[in-house]
C-alpha cells in the first residue's frame, strides 16, 4: 500500500504543473526578471575613476585595458565581449566606479559596440 | 559470436561531453571498453601560473560547469593556508552553504539523468525543474547561476540578510517536500530497480586499486567522506551523515546519491540555522610567502584534490587539481565488461561523468 501511495506522490506536482502560468518568457519581448545582484552589463562612473587600474591588474579576462599617458591623462576601454561578468572589477575598484546592472548583455552586430571608452580623460576635460 | 568494435563519441547523444569510448560487443554483451581523454583539456594549471592569486579564482571555477564552487572554495582554502589567515566563521558556513546547494543540484542533475537513460522522462523532467529552485537560490544570492563568484581570498564576496536567509528557508522547505516525493518514487519505482540492480558492480578492492572516490566508493561500502575525513571549516563543527551501500552496482550508486541529496537538505537547513555572525571577508595580502599546501575536500562526485606551491610572488609557481572524476573514469573499461549493451548508457550515467572536471 505504501509503495502505491508513494508512486503517486506526483500528482501534486502534475495538477500543479496544469494550472501554472507557462513558465518560458518571450525574451526580448517581454520583460526578464533579474535578481538585483545578478553580475549583468557593466555600468561605469567616470567622475569617481581616479585611473588607478586595480580593476585592469585584477581583471581575469582581460577585459579593461588603461592608456594611461600621465596620472591625468589616460584612457580605460572595455571589451565586453571579453568580459566573464565576474564582478573582481566591481570588488577591486576602490572609488566605487565600476559595477554591475542587473541588464543582461545582448549579442551585437555593430563593431563598435565591442569596445566601450568608460573613460577619456582629454575628453572629459573639453 | 565474432567480436565487433564500436565507436561512441566524442559526439554522441549519450554523452553530454566529448568522450571518446571504443565498445567490444559481441551479439548483446559487451566484452570490455577502452577510452580516450583531452577532448575539453585546456591547459588551466599552466594558466594558472601565468595569472595572479585573484584572476586564479575566477579561471579555477570555469573549471567545471556544475562544482565550479567548490573548486574555487578548495582553492582560496589554499591560499589562505599559504597566507596563514582564518577567514571569519560566517563566511565559512556560507561557503559550505553554497557547497552544499552545489551537491543537491549536482545530484539532482545526474538523477535526471540517470532517469533519462532509463526511459523515466517523467522523473527526468521533474528533478530538473526542481533543481531550478536551487539554481534560483545561488543566482539570487551570488548573481550568477552557474558562475556564482562567490569566494574571494580572505572570505566571501556576499552576506545573507535576514531577508534572504527567510527567502532560502522558505525555498528549501518547498523543495525538501518536492524532492523528498521524487526520491520515494525511484526508490520504489519497480522499472528503476530492475534497471540499475544487479548492473556493473564493483568490489571495494577494486575502487581501493583505482582510488577512486565519492558516491561510486561509497555504493561499494568504502567509507570516505572528505568532509568528514578531512573536516575543513566549518565542516568540522556540522555532523555530516556520511552514506554507504554495500551491493556496489549501480542501484547502491542510485541510492547513495538520493539519500546524499537528502542528507544535503538538511545540511542546508543547519548551516542556516547555525549561521554565526559577524564579518565575512578579512584582508588578505596579494603576496604569497613561500611555501606548499594541500587542502582536500568533498566535491558533489568525490573528493577534490588541491596542491598549491607558491615561491613568494603574486603568482602560483605549481596549482595540480586532482577531481574525482578521473579517477572513476579510469575504472569505466572494467565496468563495461560483461554487461548487456542496452546497460551501457545505465553505467555511463552512474559514473556521473564530468569529463570537463577531468581533462581540464
Ligand atoms: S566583470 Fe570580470 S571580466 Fe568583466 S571587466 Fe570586470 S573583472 Fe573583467
Ligand atoms: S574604475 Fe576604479 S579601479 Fe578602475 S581605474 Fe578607475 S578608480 Fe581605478
């Protein structure tokens, strides 16, 4: 009797199962729920970047790069196609620049989405 | 009969990773097996030297797909034995968390498998829809489902609030009872047992002549658990119920796994409930003083195996990973002896291949 009864331990599952919602999304058609500290596209504040490249030396995929002319004067590209959403930038930045939306990142056809300037120091200074 | 070669892999709808295998059948039984390996090798402990202690946690846990967390848990446990520093008791009970989240998801994956390969597609469908309840959890509390980050030398990167604890709680409760339904039904589905009992078994001597760990040693009534034997933290504070079968085939490899899943579940539920508090990182030095460790701990499939060198720069000198499944891949052609051919995705699934943890 007991191992009838436990052959239909499922059936909650099943009825469940029938009166719920479909669970696939029509990505990007509608709206994806992330969690809030999902690692997704990065976002960048160039008023708190002080160009100290922590992020670049720490970064595993090299996905940062510096040009870094003068302590002033440099440049910090990203290369999201590089990037293994991993957040050490997120952590090893010291000013709070650099972090992670919950936004997923999407694939590209245009070339000049795989490199994104977070920072021209020259201009920003015009 | 005359005796046929037949080869599967390294792509082949059995395998979910390139392996190569060569089957001597003759009629319906299969007389023995060799292997071929390297087919995802990508040479990670000679990156590893190349790469500073921090960028190595992010390239160890791209190891594995499903244990990538324990792997970067063994290895900061490394680091920091090197470095000599304890990191805060909360961030070890939530590096065991994860850990312990990794095993029940790493089970359930091979479970469905495992009912997959057996014509149980109903059981299939249901772990893996339960399993998501856990990869919902990580990616709610790290930010990634597979690729969690969530260890850093000196600590973990997050902290549970009282709100995501609840929320974990809660989504536990639900699936202890989902799962806990799942597993009476193998275990008491007559198609499952006349499939798996009976099938490729193997001899304690046998798993001791191979080294071979985990649930596979365990079915064969080998008594190993890492985190008992090896009681790295906080391990060492928790009773972890360690669960053996004595038959050695691949039912007792079934039932070891299902009662692990549970075992694991209510691990969870201790480490939540016992969770100190307090910090969850401490600073740790990017250089590393000479010196060589070990550190040994129980992965979903067995034991993992870390030995770490460093000569006092930012960079690793030697990082050797031994993972489990290599070595129970090694005793693969002595199981695939003297079985029927309609059993082989049956051993193949009980071995809980992860064949990129071998070649890595
Ligand atoms: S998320 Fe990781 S890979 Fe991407 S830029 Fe930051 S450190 Fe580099
Ligand atoms: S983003 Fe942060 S770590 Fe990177 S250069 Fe700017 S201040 Fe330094």
């Amino acid at each position: 009797m007991d191992k009838i009864k436990k052959r239909f331990t499922l059936l909650n599952a099943v009825v469940e199962a029938m009166i719920k919602q479909p669970e696939t999304i029509k990505y990007p058609f509608a709206a994806m729920e992330l969690p809030e500290g999902f690692r997704g596209a990065i976002v960048f504040d160039p008023d708190k970047c002080s160009g100290c490249g922590l992020c670049v030396r720490d970064c595993p995929a090299e996905a940062l790069h510096i040009n870094k002319k003068s302590r002033e004067e440099y440049t910090l590209l990203h290369y999201p196609a590089r990037c293994a959403y991993c957040g050490q930038c997120e952590d090893s930045c010291r000013h709070g620049a650099i972090s992670h939306s919950n936004k997923l990142v999407g694939a590209t056809t245009h070339k000049d989405d795989w490199v994104l300037v977070f920072k021209d120091s020259k201009a920003s200074q015009e | 009969m005359d005796k046929i070669s037949i080869p599967i892999g390294p792509q082949h709808p059995l395998l979910k990773e390139p392996l190569s295998m060569m089957v001597d059948i003759s009629g319906e039984k299969v007389l023995g097996g060799s292997l071929r390996l390297g087919y995802v090798h990508r040479g990670i402990e000679r990156l590893a030297q190349q790469r500073t202690y921090v960028q190595n946690i992010h390239l160890i846990e791209r190891i594995c797909g499903i244990c990538s967390h324990v792997h970067t848990t063994t290895y900061c446990y490394a680091v920091e034995a090197l470095l000599g520093i304890e990191i805060p008791p909360r961030a070890q009970y939530i590096r065991a968390l994860m850990c312990e989240l990794e095993r029940i998801h790493s089970h359930l994956l091979w479970l469905g498998i495992l009912a997959k390969h057996i014509g149980l597609d109903t059981i299939f469908m249901h772990t893996w829809h339960d399993r998501e309840m856990v990869l919902d959890i990580m990616e709610e509390v790290s930010g990634g489902r597979i690729s969690h980050a969530a260890n850093q030398i000196g600590g973990v990167r997050f902290d549970l609030d009282e709100e995501k604890g609840e929320m974990i709680r809660k989504i536990l409760i639900k699936l202890h009872s989902q799962v806990e339904g799942l597993l009476d039904v193998i275990e008491s589905e007559p198609a499952a047992i006349a499939r798996t009992k009976g099938v490729a078994p193997i001899s304690p001597d046998l798993i001791k002549a191979y080294g071979v760990v985990g649930p596979i040693a365990r079915a064969s009534g080998v008594d190993v658990d890492m985190r008992r034997d090896a009681s790295l933290p906080p391990y060492d504070q928790l009773e972890v119920k360690v669960i053996t079968h004595s038959d050695g085939d691949a039912w007792a490899r079934t039932f070891v796994r299902v009662e692990e899943t549970r075992v694991s579940l209510n691990l969870c539920e201790t480490i939540i409930r016992e969770m100190p508090r307090g910090d969850v990182v401490v600073h740790a030095p990017r250089r590393v003083p000479e010196g060589e460790v070990i550190i040994r701990s129980e992965a979903p499939r067995g034991e993992l195996f870390y030995y770490l060198r460093s000569d006092g720069s930012d960079k690793p000198a030697r990082l050797k990973v031994r993972t489990p499944t290599l070595a129970a891949l090694s005793l693969l052609p002595v199981q695939l002896s003297e079985i029927n051919v309609a059993d082989i995705p049956v051993v193949l699934a009980g071995v809980d291949l992860c064949i990129a943890c071998a070649d890595r």
